[in-house]
C-alpha cells in the first residue's frame, strides 16, 4: 500500500499511512511494525505544528492524504487553515488512525511502493534556524528544552487519561497550581532531594555551566565571559557552586543572586 | 561594539558595604567599571518585577576594554598602574571598611595546557596589601 510523505530530514523520509493502509487489512500489527509506528508517534509529538504549517508543500501533501483516506476530513483538506491540518493529521497519529513512519532512504522500505524523490526538505532545527533566526546551539537548546517539556506534558496528560477518580476539576486545579509554582520564586530552590512533583521538574536547572549554556542558548565561550562577570559582582570564587534555572535565573546558597541575560554581551 | 571572546582578562574588585562606592571612586580618582551597593535592585529580565537585590557592595575596574592579550601579566600591569598601586594607606582602608579586594582573573583554557602567569612581585604586592589573586578558570 502506497503512503504519503510527510517530510524527509536530514536522516529518513516520513511517512504517513492510514491506519488501515499500514497495517495492509490485518488487524494486528507486528512487533516491529508497533515498534516503527510508535517512533513516528513521538516525532510527531515533538514537532511543532506551526513550523510544518509554514511549510507549503507539506501541508498541501497532508491536505491530498486526509482528503483521500478520511472523507469526513474533505471539508478541513480543502478549505481548512494550515494550522488546522497540521493538528489534525498530528491528532490522529496521536489516535493512531493514522501512522507514522520513518522509511530508510536506502531501502525502499518493505512493502512500500516507491515514491518519487522527494524535494529536500529543511530540517526542523533549518527550520528554527532559518524561520526564527535561532543560533546552531539556540536551536540545539531549544529542541531539547520542547522534547523535555512535551515528554513531561505527554507523561501528566497520560496520568489524568488513566485515572478515572480524577476530575476535570482536579485537572485544573494542578494545572493551576503548577502554573503559579512557575512563577513563584521558591520554586527555584530546587535541590535533587526535594523532587516531589511535576512543578519542581518543570523548573529546570542546572549545576553544569556547559548544560546551563546550552539550555540559555549561548556558546560555551560568551557563557564562560558572561559567568565570570556575574562571579566578579557577587562576589563569588570561582570555584564557587551555583544553579543556573532555565529563565536564567542564578541561585546560590538557595537565593537568587542574579540572570544571567543580565550579561549577555 | 562587536563582541570578542578574549582568553584572558582581569578585574580588580573592591567588595565592602561600609562605604558607598563614590568612596572608591574618590579614593583611586579613577571612574569605575562597576559601582553598586548591597540592596540596589537587580532588573528582572525575566519580566516577572519581581524585587531581587544586589548582595554586596562593589568598586571595580576591568582591564578587558584596555588591553588585548591572552596572558594575564599585560592584563595585571595595566590594572596596577591604573590603580597606582601600592598604596600605603589601603590596607587599613580595607580593614576599616571590612573589605575585601581581588583581582579576579578570566582564564580560558579549553586545551587545559595553558599555565596562568600571574608575576610574583605583583603576587607579594597584592598579598601585601591583604588582597587576593584568584583565577576564574574555563575548560
């Protein structure tokens, strides 16, 4: 069964199937099969839609697949916003109604008619690069920073799915608790000991000045300069431990002293 | 003005909350650098005004906008004769004010076979004074 393709990388070729269509009128999917489509699931989830939306070709690719493997989606393929399309085809890989999956440019992928070549297509870091003006190691930072949260996200939605005691009400209520921890100075005291809840992981934070700059989004050598001049008026040593919190918060002795964009050069 | 990485640089900080830092300023006849109290608020970036504040007075001059090098010695002299030093009357200055003063040097060693070259007079001066070297170093 032909699929379409959704975007090549710079390592593999994406592909979108029906759910029907891969697993070719079997109701069960192999292992490997699982295995491919659960991988596609995550890539999926960790892109960001208005990145793919930007993407006239893709989205055009996505609009001929829902239209002609999901009738009721006709209306959304034709006249839908790009935004739109893309959520859709990115809420149905998450429904596993449709599947996503990584073909090997070298092989042609088992069963998989071939296809003809595709245009190279950026990557999504090009992308934040190119669309957003990010910096190689911005664009590294924020990658992992977005898979960190989506995999956190991901892993409380999946909580509330399984948990049938708890309430809509109970959602929001730790929604907002979470939120207000965010943007409460205390939050920031984190030690590794003290882990108790999703809103102490949220706040991310580092010891390690080259995780730190990465997470901040400068190179090592700016990072090192801006430190030091932070050290030099705190009047710190400069073996001296601090924390670095991904809003560039500075933390030692469990007190914010400083941010570090406060010294960006 | 462009940015640039230098592989070394120097600061000397004075760090005291006895004095304003006019003080100093008065005292070296030199405009400082940097020049804050404990307590002055720190300008939040993150947009939340939240009312974060300076933990300690300080007075400091850097050589990096001066010199060019990636030895600490050019960086060091510089300082020490910006500053005058020694001066007679500064180590009860620091006594009386409880202060304590350093250079306080940038070291970038990626390579990790770069030996700071902090001189010895300069060293025994500052030792001297009741001051400290300290290498901030960067691998």
């Amino acid at each position: 069964m032909g699929g379409t393709e959704l975007r090549t990388d710079s390592f593999q070729r994406w592909m979108i199937y029906s759910k029907d269509a891969y697993g070719s009128g079997t109701i069960f999917l192999t292992a490997e099969q699982k295995q491919a489509a659960e991988e596609g699931k995550k890539y999926s989830q960790r892109a960001y839609a208005d990145v793919w939306a930007k993407d006239a070709a893709l989205v055009q690719r996505v609009r001929s697949f829902l239209g002609t493997n999901f009738h009721w989606h006709q209306r959304l393929a034709k006249n839908g916003a790009d935004l739109e399309v893309i959520e859709t085809l990115q809420s149905m890989i998450r429904g596993e109604s449709v599947v996503l999956i990584a073909e090997q440019s070298r092989t042609g992928g088992a069963g998989i008619d071939a296809a003809p070549k595709p245009q190279k297509l950026p990557s999504f870091r090009e992308s934040l690069m190119t669309s957003y003006g990010m910096s190689y190691d911005a664009a590294t930072a924020y990658i992992e920073r977005y898979n960190d949260m989506v995999d956190r996200v991901n892993a409380v939605a999946a909580r509330y799915a399984n948990g049938a005691a708890s309430s809509l009400a109970d959602t929001a209520g730790d929604l907002t608790d979470t939120a207000t921890a965010l943007t409460d100075a205390q939050a920031f005291e984190y030690t590794p000991d003290a882990v108790s809840g999703e809103a102490e992981e949220l706040a991310a934070s580092t010891n390690n000045e080259n995780y730190a700059a990465k997470m901040l989004g400068y190179d090592r050598k700016t990072f090192g300069d801006m430190i030091h001049a932070m050290k030099d008026y705190n009047k710190l040593r400069g073996d001296d431990n601090v924390i670095w919190h991904d809003n560039g918060d500075v933390s030692f002795n469990g007190g914010i002293i400083d941010n570090m964009h406060s010294w960006a050069p | 003005m462009t940015y640039e990485h230098q592989m070394a640089h120097v600061s000397f900080s004075i760090y005291q909350d006895a004095e304003p830092p006019e003080f100093w300023t008065n005292y070296f006849n030199i405009q400082p650098d940097t020049a804050v109290c404990k307590g002055d608020p720190i300008p939040d970036p993150t947009g939340q005004n939240r009312a974060l504040a300076r933990r300690t007075g300080v007075w400091g001059i850097r050589s990096k906008p001066h010199i060019r090098s990636d030895l600490l010695e050019p960086h060091l002299r510089y300082l020490v004769e910006r500053l005058a030093l020694p001066r007679s009357d500064l180590p009860e200055l620091l006594r009386r004010t409880n202060a304590h003063m350093r250079f306080f040097c940038y070291w970038y060693n990626e390579s990790g076979d770069r030996v700071p070259d902090v001189p010895d007079d300069i060293r025994a001066m500052m030792e001297a004074m009741g001051g400290t070297i300290e290498i901030d170093e960067y691998r």
